[in-house]
C-alpha cells in the first residue's frame, strides 16, 4: 500500500445514492448521546461525569478530566470513543482513591462541560453501554429527494451492511497502510498506536469480506456455514442451512450473519460461508497472518447493523435523521445508505 492509496468504496446495499448533501456544517447537526448500560449507585471512591463535549476529541477529554483531578490517565474510564467533529454527551469516571481534588464543581474544560455527576463502586469500562443516540441533519441536498424518502423506508425496514466507519481508519485511511507497513516490517511502536493500527487493518479486512457479502447480496441473510451473531449479544453459533427456523429469526433481526474479525484461535466459517470468505480475502493472505501473528484474537461482527427508534423529517433541502445504534455501530454508515457526502467531513485523524 503506497502513499497514493485510499479506502475503496465499499458496495451498498441499494448502490449509489442519488442524492448529495452536507454533513457537520455545524457541531450541533451531529449530536450523539450514549445509552448507558448502568446506572451509578450515588455510593463508592469512583466519580462518574456525564460530559457534553463540543468539537473535542474523548482522549483528550480524559487527560483534562485526569489533570484536573490529580490522577493517572488510567484512573480515567469512559465507554467508548465518540466524534470530535460534532456535539456528544458520553460518561467519564474518575478514580479518588489518589485524587488530589474532587471537587469538580470547579473543574473547567474548554469545549467540555459536566452535566450530571454521582459516585459509583466502579470504574467505567470500555463498552459497558447499551449503545448511541444519534441525531443528524443533512443541509444543502440535491438530487432525487422522492427517491431518498424510499431509501429511508429501506434502512428503517432492513437495516444497513455494518461496516466500519472512515474514523475508524484515521484521516485518508493512512492507519491502514500505517498498520499493514508494521505488520511487514515490524519494530517498536508505542501501546496505543500499534492497537490503533491493528485494528485498522482488521476492520478494513471485515469490510472487504462485508462488501462480497453485499455484492452477491448475502449481507443480510445466513448462508450455510455462517456463525450467526446473537442480537445484543457477543454469543453466536455456528449454522447449517436452509433452515427455516434460522431463516425465521434472521429475518426477524433475532440473529445476523456474523463476519470474520480476523485473528488467531476463532470459529471459522464453513462450507459456503467459508468459500466466501476466502474469495473476499484472498488478496490479503499476509495480512491475515500478520494479524495472526501480532496475537490478535478472531471473532465475529455481525453483517447487518439495524437502526431502532428511526425517524426523520425531509422538508426541501435538508434531512433530519435521529436513530438509535448498538454498541460498535457507525452512524455514518447508516448514512452511506441515504446520501453521498464529503468524505472529509466524517472523518478525523486517530
């Protein structure tokens, strides 16, 4: 992978959108809410924020809230990583033990402010929620907007492919070409930015087999020797097709498709699923075993990524979109669906 190269245009469910439109003309058309998986106790030596951070990255939200109270950056939780480039409320959690201010009545941020605190007998893992609520508008639209009211009926009604968003690849997708350079030459690179690089490359893989699933038009149904992934859920199960009582759940969004997240040590696919996956990722054989080799564990995601809670309003030029997604879902992907946008504006350097 050379300098000059960039992110393929994954294939879509419906094919191109036949609409264009502006995204993140201002922070507040890209609004973000975590749905949090638990509710602190008011009781125990960890402080839990509510934040709402406007054009500010959630790392270094983390270093401010770590300077401020006088902690190591590890004593600093939060659930997940959210978009610098718009408006997102998420929680934080700070560790007292060694605090040396926990007044946070005081505590300022610049592009953050706190909006609710209380006390909780834990830290606050990574992907402890339940997922996000998102709210978008889409100014400045042209193009056929009578066929873009029919795409949202599809989205609402089916779902979209579940691929990896542009953040997830670093500005240009260069964390890609970053990761696969490491994988083949190897040497020192700090914690973070080999888990950065790593999972570039391993999302970039998945959406390569996501977008052969999309192609012969199996995103978002089980073939045989698919591993199914529970809803909600990291459970899944191999599956012998046809199957009509699979068919049945699938078809009911009880179970997905479940794609390779590649790795060492996984369930691997079989039969038809196998086959297909090995024809997506046949060009990337020194990727996967440099996965492999870097102690990557395999796993599955699943396919399909189904918007609940959807919603929207089109009046002349401009979208109003709001849904809501699991845990590991873009927004932009559900997007990629409805209107053709500049890629610059979703996405950011990682």
């Amino acid at each position: 992978m050379s300098t000059g190269w960039s992110l393929p245009d994954w294939a879509r469910a419906a094919g191109a959108p036949e609409c264009r439109g502006r995204i993140r003309a201002f922070p507040e058309d890209f609004e973000v809410q975590e749905i949090p998986l638990i509710t602190p106790s008011n009781e125990g030596n960890h402080l839990w924020l509510e934040i709402e951070k406007r054009g500010a990255n959630t790392d270094w939200v983390a270093r401010q809230l770590a300077s401020l109270a006088g902690v190591a950056g590890r004593e600093v939780g939060y659930a997940g990583m959210k978009d610098r480039h718009g408006v997102t409320r998420q929680w934080f959690s700070i560790g007292l033990q060694e605090a040396g201010d926990v007044d946070w009545k005081g505590w300022q941020m610049a592009d953050a402010r706190i909006i609710t605190a209380c006390r909780h007998h834990r830290k606050l893992k990574r992907g402890a929620l339940r997922g996000n609520r998102f709210r978008l508008v889409i100014r400045d639209l042209e193009g056929n907007t009578n066929g873009l009211a029919g795409r949202l009926e599809t989205v609402k009604e089916a779902g979209v492919p579940n691929y990896f968003g542009p953040q997830r690849f670093g500005h240009g997708g260069f964390n890609v070409v970053r990761g696969s350079q490491w994988l083949k030459r190897g040497g020192r690179l700090p914690r973070n930015k080999k888990s950065i690089y790593l999972s570039s490359v391993r999302s970039f893989l998945f959406n390569e087999l996501l977008s052969r699933r999309v192609e012969d038009r199996s995103w978002n149904r089980l073939i045989d020797g698919d591993i199914a992934c529970l809803d909600g859920s990291h459970s899944t199960f191999p599956c012998r097709m046809p199957d009509p009582e699979l068919d049945r759940r699938c078809a009911e969004f009880d179970i997905h498709p479940g794609g390779l997240l590649a790795g060492r040590n996984g369930v691997g696919a079989e039969r038809d699923a196998a086959a297909v996956e090995q024809a997506a990722l046949a060009d990337h054989h020194a990727l996967l075993q440099g996965l492999e080799k870097a102690g990557m564990k395999a796993a599955r995601r699943s396919l399909r990524l189904v918007p609940r809670v959807m919603s929207w309003n089109l009046s002349g030029a401009e979208l109003q979109l709001g849904f809501e997604l699991p845990p590991g879902g873009y927004a932009t992907s559900v997007l990629r669906e409805l209107v053709t946008t500049d890629p610059d504006s979703i996405s950011e350097t990682t």
